[in-house]
C-alpha cells in the first residue's frame, strides 16, 4: 500500500477512514498460513520445549528471520513472468515492502500473539541495510520475458547510487 516513506501517512489516514467507515483494512499476510510458520507459533508457546523469549539487543538481538526470496521460479510447473515494474524501487518499493513486511508480522504473530502494538511507541529501528538487485540482460529476459529494459529503469545504476549514499536513519525517522 505505501512503497516510500513519505507516503506512510498516506497509510496512517487509509486506516483512520477505515475505522470511521466500520470498514476492515488488512494485508493478508499468507506466510501465517504456510504450516512451518504455524508449527513455529505452535513451538514457541510451549514453555518446556521453547523456553521463554529473552530480552535481545541490536548486536545480539533475541529473534532473527531471514528468507530467501526467488525471482526466477516455478509456480504449478511453470515459470513465474514478474512485470519489469517488479524490479524498479520507485513503483514496488524495496524488501522492506514486500518479503521483510511477511517476516516483521511473523515475528509478532509468533512471539506477541493477541497483542496490538503501536507503530508510535513499541517499535524502534536500531539499525538496518539494504543493497541492490542487480539482473543482467540475460537474468532480465528470463525473469520478464522482456529483452530490453524499459525507459524506467534505464537509469537503474544511478538509482541503485541513491540508494545506496541514502541513511536508512533518514527513511525511518519520525
């Protein structure tokens, strides 16, 4: 829903209209039904196996997730086509929105179950990465379908600069 920081008050009032509509406003969040992610939640509330939940820090942190998310795949024996779009930062926004949003929810589904938290208060970003997919022609026709680039994403190294020379304190700051 908000691919850049700067809009995420966009998301804010989405939500606030909702609530006055009596409307329900969610992501689906498909990875709680995926049966690994299930028997973790099942295992972490069983305190003789799982034990309890340790107070972490940003050097050693208590919980960690990390996934591995394939842009070349079969889907129901065939390859899966992404849209060129799926790769430009501008229109699909970074991991942060798509594979480490599904992680983040995991992490307070299976530790903080039936807990609300408030985005102002109960989360702080210590610190964070990123880095760039970089495709060559080859990689790019595979995964597209496409055999050149389209105009938008001709100047993906300067963007790919950008971002990098960009502070993550900067994107996250209130």
């Amino acid at each position: 829903m908000v691919t850049k920081a700067a809009d995420f008050p966009l998301l804010v009032e989405s939500f606030e209209v909702a609530k006055r509509n009596n409307v329900l406003l969610y992501d689906i969040m498909t990875e709680r039904f995926e049966i690994t992610s299930g028997l973790q939640k099942a295992f972490a509330l069983i305190p003789d196996l799982f034990g309890s939940l340790q107070q972490g820090s940003a050097d050693d942190p208590a919980i960690t997730k990390e996934s591995v998310h394939h842009y070349s795949k079969l889907v129901s024996g065939n390859p899966i086509k992404r849209p060129a779009w799926f790769f430009d930062v501008t229109q699909q926004g970074e991991g942060i929105v798509d594979v480490t949003t599904h992680l983040v929810d995991l992490v307070f589904w299976e530790c903080y179950p039936e807990q609300t938290l408030d985005y102002k208060t109960d989360i702080q970003v210590e610190r964070a990465r990123r880095w760039s997919t970089e495709l060559n022609p080859a990689q790019f026709l595979k995964v597209t379908q496409m055999a050149n680039y389209p105009d938008y994403l001709q100047n993906i190294s300067k963007m790919i600069a950008f971002w990098r020379s960009m502070p993550m304190e900067k994107l996250f700051s209130k």
